[in-house]
C-alpha cells in the first residue's frame, strides 16, 4: 500500500522540476477546477479552456509557491484570477446558456435523476441571476466546500465579510430559486 504524498509535499517536488508531481495534483483537483468554471460561466467548452490555463500557470508559477502556502488556496487563488482575466477580456461576467448541458454531464436516466436535474437547473438558473460576487461566494462555499477563513484568504477579504456576505448571497438565492420555483 503506498503513501499519498500530501499536496505541498508533491508541490515540493515540482518546484524541484518533478513533472509528475504536477500529473498528481492535477489529477486530485482538475474536477474541482473544472466544475468551479463550469458553474461560474455556464460554457463547459470554456470551463474545459480556463481548466486547462489553471494546470498550466501552476507548472509556470510553480517556482513562486511557498511552503507556507496551502496548495487548494493558491489553486484557486489562481483559478479566480484566469476567471476574471476571462471575463475582462470578453467583457461580460455571465451569459445565459442552455443550462441543460451542465445538468446533463452526469445524469442517470431515472426519474430521481430527472427530479434532481430539474431542481439542478433551477439552482442554476437562480445562481445565474446573482451577481458575479455572490456566485462565486456560494461557489467557493457550498461547491467546493471552503471554509470562510479559506474563501477570506482567496478573495483577499475578512473572515467575518466573508461570513456576512455569504449568508446574504445564499438569501438572494433562496428567494430568487424560490420565485423560479412558483413561477
């Protein structure tokens, strides 16, 4: 049975110059990285291109990683940057797109899973109608299950902001899925 190297440990490698370190971390994190772009920009083809910029500004940057650094929060330290270099180059935050291509990545043909996929594009549909801070506070939260102090670290903002913002964010959610739902 061998040892899982910890993150920082293979990010040690890597600034060593071990590339397969970087095929390990990518292989820990590109879902997490991927989804996170597909649900902030509802385009799996361009979630598919930010993934890809992601892993290959980490074997770039991978010198300016410090040991006091954790790898998940300079990932997406990184992942959020590439977001809004994203977007300031196309010059719009957020389209809407058909969301039944982001629903139907993983579906089982049930009708538990059609219920789960219509109330998925709801919440889709809901979180497409928050703004770009909002989205990505829920994302960052709920997703990819960042604690407040490590989403504070990532959007270089405050624990308790942080913590304030969030809960608004997902009360602007709540009542715009619920007026979906009514609709």
């Amino acid at each position: 049975m061998t040892k899982q190297l910890s993150d920082e440990i293979l990010m040690k490698h890597l600034v060593r110059g071990d590339k397969k370190a970087a095929g390990q971390l990518y292989d820990r994190y590109h879902k997490n990285v991927y989804g996170y772009f597909v649900r902030m920009t509802n385009d799996v083809e361009v979630a598919r291109d930010l993934t890809q910029n992601v892993f290959l500004k980490v074997l770039k940057y991978s010198h300016s990683w410090t040991n006091d650094k954790v790898f998940a929060y300079w990932l997406f330290r990184i992942a959020r940057n590439i977001l809004i270099d994203h977007y300031n180059e196309s010059r719009k935050f957020f389209s809407t797109d058909d969301f039944t291509r982001v629903a139907e990545l993983d579906q089982k043909e049930s009708v538990q899973a059609m219920e789960a996929k219509e109330s998925f594009e709801f919440v889709l549909e809901a979180m497409n109608k928050l703004s770009p801070a909002d989205r990505e506070l829920i994302e960052l939260n709920r997703f990819q299950g960042f604690s407040y102090k490590e989403i504070a670290k990532t959007v270089a903002s405050n624990e308790n902001a942080v913590k304030v913002k969030t809960f608004r964010a997902i009360q602007k959610l709540k009542e715009i899925y619920t007026n979906i739902m009514i609709e």
